[in-house]
C-alpha cells in the first residue's frame, strides 16, 4: 500500500525547519542542494515544492511572523492595562532576543543578497503584519505603532552591537511609560 503523505504538513515542516539552516549561515550562502542535505529530502522533492530558494525564504518569512505575532498575542492577557500590556511583550521579546536577532540579521542579509526593489515585496509584508498586529493589540495608531516597530528594531540591532546596554526590562517599562503618557493625553501622534 503507497505512503500517504500529508503535502501541506510536509511543505510547512520544510519552511519552518529552513529558519535555522538560513539564520545561521545567511540568505546567500544557502543553496537548494544544502537546503535538502539539512532538512534531510532529496533535492527533487524541494523542487517539487518550492521552485526557488527565494520563494522558500518568503513563504519562511510570513510563516514564521504568523507564529511569532499568535505565539506573542497568546502570552499577553488582553484584560491588562497598556503598560502593562508593554512589559510583558518585552519579557516575552527578551526570552526569544536571538530569535529577534537572527531575524533581523536575516531580513538585512536578503536585502543585500537581491536588493532593495526584490525585497520590497517581503518588506511590506514584514511590516505590515507586525503593524497591523502591534495596532490592534494595543489599540496605537499606525504612526505610533510604526514608531514602536522601529524602536523594536533598533533595540535588537543594538542588542547584538552594544554591550553595556540599559537592560531590556528597564527599556520596555521607559517605553511603556512614553506610550501610556501619550495615549492618557490624547495626542495619539497620528
């Protein structure tokens, strides 16, 4: 009797488990035939599934923000107050911070690997997951949200090039403290 293979379930096993493979040794060193060497499949059944490396970085990418924004939503309780709303997505940042780093380094390894014009696609859809997200779970403005998005990835980026930083608990409560203060004053900075 044939094997009966669950495609779908087989396709996400193969992006999620490209995440590591591509974090650790970046966008442009990986190849297809490294690719399915690592994640154990014949270079075939890759193709079979995914024509390019690219189209396996991108479907990787939205994939791995769904979890990322679900697996962040799950741990904060809606019924706390935005502050306190911050603080607990920063510890839950903090306890995944070389997820963080790894993704950012990735996002500016594929940028320089295709371009800026190539990216462009992936970007948008980078950030406006995260916006969107950010948005209605704290109930901030686009322009604020985007303003927290940017800290966020400045906060990584500084994360992984300075070492005497001020720690990320105190940051996250400085942030939370400027948000509640503007939100509490209406300025809403939209």
């Amino acid at each position: 009797m044939p094997k009966i293979i669950d495609h779908d379930k087989q396709r996400e096993e193969i992006i999620f488990k490209s995440f590591d493979l591509f974090s650790t040794k970046g966008f442009a060193s990986v190849t297809m035939r490294e690719l399915a060497r690592e994640l154990e499949v014949s270079t075939g059944l890759l193709y079979h599934y995914f024509s390019t490396k690219e189209a396996i970085f991108e479907q990787m990418i939205q994939f791995v923000i769904e979890k990322d924004i679900s697996r962040v939503k799950a741990g904060i309780d809606p019924d706390l107050s935005l502050s306190e709303k911050i603080i607990t997505a920063g510890r839950l940042i903090e306890s995944n911070k070389s997820y963080y780093q790894n993704l950012i380094l990735l996002m500016v390894d594929y940028i320089r690997f295709v371009g800026k014009d190539e990216a462009k696609k992936i970007m948008e859809s980078f950030s406006t997951n995260y916006l969107d997200a950010i948005s209605s779970h704290l109930s901030l403005s686009e322009t604020f949200s985007t303003i927290l998005l940017s800290w966020l990835a400045g906060l990584m980026y500084c994360s992984l090039t300075v070492q005497d930083m001020i720690p990320f608990e105190k940051q996250f409560a400085s942030m939370a403290e400027m948000i509640t203060l503007v939100a509490q004053n209406n300025q809403g900075l939209s």
